[in-house]
C-alpha cells in the first residue's frame, strides 16, 4: 500500500513543471475531457505496480511543450508535442518512483489525445488524483495503483 | 570533444545538448541515438568521446547496452541521464561501468560535475 498523497503528487508535478517549464503550478479546476485531450501514462512494474498519468487539454500539451522547448506552440509538430508531453510523465514518475516502497521499474511513456478518453488501468484503481493549473492551463495528475 | 547522446526521445536530447552548452560544452560535437542498438552503430561510425546513456528505452536499453559493451570488451567512457536514480540502479550501473549518473531533472552544474568524474 502506497502512502502518497495527493499533496504528494502535486508538489512532484511541480519540481518537474518548475524546473523544466519555468512554470508555478497551483491548485486548479478539472480539467473538461469534453474537448481535445492529451494524456500521458507511465507503467511502474516491481515490488509496487500501478501508473502515473498527467492530463490536460491539447492545447495546454502544446503549450507545456513549448515552454520544455523553449519554442513557439505554433511551430511544434504533432509528434514533438507527443514526445514532450511523454517525457514530462516520465519525469513525474521519477519523482513518484523515488517515493515508493521496494525496487521498482518504469516504462517508457505511452501519449495518446483526443476527446473524450479515459484510460483503463486494468486491475489498477485510483489512488490519489490532484488538479492543477500552470498559466491558465489545467492539468491532472493521478496516481493507480493495483491491490 | 565527441559526445553521443542516447535517448528515445528527441525532446530530451534536444534538452540534453541545450543544457550541456549552457554548462560550457558548447565546443563540443554531438551525435545522437534513439536507443542501444543505434548508439551502437553510432560507436561505429566514429570516436566517441562520452556517451550519454538514457536508462528506459525501446528495442536496447541503455543498462542493457552497457552490460553488453562490458561483456564485449568494449572501452568507452559513458554515464547515465535518467530518472532511474534510486540505489539500486546506482549500483547497476557503476557495475556496469558508468562513471556517473546524473537524474532527471537535471541542471548545467549537475553535467559540469558528471564530466569532472568523467576525467572530461
């Protein structure tokens, strides 16, 4: 059983979005999932299974991206705002890992967009979810855990 | 200074190489690879002066690759970037040969003393 909190989970995301983006992340609203989404997802396998998601509309991936690479939104390729988006997960749940019980691995990251989506974590369950928001934009992360 | 930088993501090797310059390693020249199997071809292709080792990757792993350039017999002087930073790794990879392993996130002082241990 992990201990993480949601407090936990928020001050992760925010060293990586402080650190990698310049940006200060807050407590926000809930992100819509009506509209065009971005999710990225990293499986953790060992002494601790579950997975570390980050969500948020496209347009905030996109603009995420550009801050991580120092660019314009406009000018970032589909596949390059996939790229950031993942390596941002990625990040996170090195922090997360770093938090957890036992030896653990991470996966490479899994990006998928579009509306309406949810992901299924198959014998994973919820464990702990934050809202957050950085410049306006909001962003979801949750923590899965399997029992 | 030839230096390979080894990670499947594009992203991040493009945030590798911006914060190797800003560390003072602007001189340097620098190669890419998305995974083991490439970096291996990239050892081939030219001298290499330190290779920069992603932890998880696809196809060839780096931890995986430096196992297998162990085994060969394989002389190159190399560290880890990656979030895989617990003990455990650590020792894994120092076993393997790492001369370093600098986590993500990571800063232009983190490099700068990655190489001092390098002997770079």
């Amino acid at each position: 059983m992990t201990t993480i909190t949601a407090t936990e989970l928020a001050r992760s995301a925010g060293t990586i979005w402080s650190s990698m983006l310049n940006i200060d992340l807050a407590p926000g609203a809930i992100a819509s999932p009506d509209g065009q989404m971005h999710i990225g997802c990293i499986n953790i396998s060992g002494a601790w299974v579950g997975a570390v998601e980050i969500a948020c509309p496209t347009s905030a991936a996109r603009e995420f991206s550009a801050r991580m690479l120092q660019t314009d939104a406009a000018s970032l390729a589909e596949g390059d705002v996939n790229d950031a988006f993942g390596e941002l997960a990625n990040l996170v749940a090195g922090q997360i890992k770093s938090q957890l019980p036992g030896s653990t691995q991470l996966s490479v990251p899994m990006v998928v967009n579009g509306q309406q989506m949810t992901l299924s974590m198959g014998r994973c369950r919820v464990a702990c979810r934050t809202d957050l928001a950085g410049e306006g934009h909001p962003l979801t992360v949750t923590l899965y855990a399997q029992d | 200074m030839k230096l390979l930088i080894v990670d499947d993501s594009k992203v991040m090797r493009s945030i590798i190489i911006r914060t190797l310059k800003a560390a003072g390693y602007g001189d340097a020249v620098f190669a890419e690879a998305g995974n083991g199997i490439e970096a291996l071809k990239a050892m081939r292709e030219g001298a290499i002066d330190l290779m920069l080792l992603d932890w998880n990757m696809p196809d060839l792993n780096g931890i995986d690759l430096a196992e297998k350039m162990k085994a060969a017999g394989i002389k190159l002087k190399f560290g880890f970037v990656t979030t895989e930073t617990s003990d455990e790794m650590r020792k894994r990879a120092t076993a393997a040969g790492a001369l370093f392993l600098v986590g993500k996130p990571f800063t232009p002082e983190a490099m700068q003393a990655a190489f001092a241990q390098a002997g770079l």
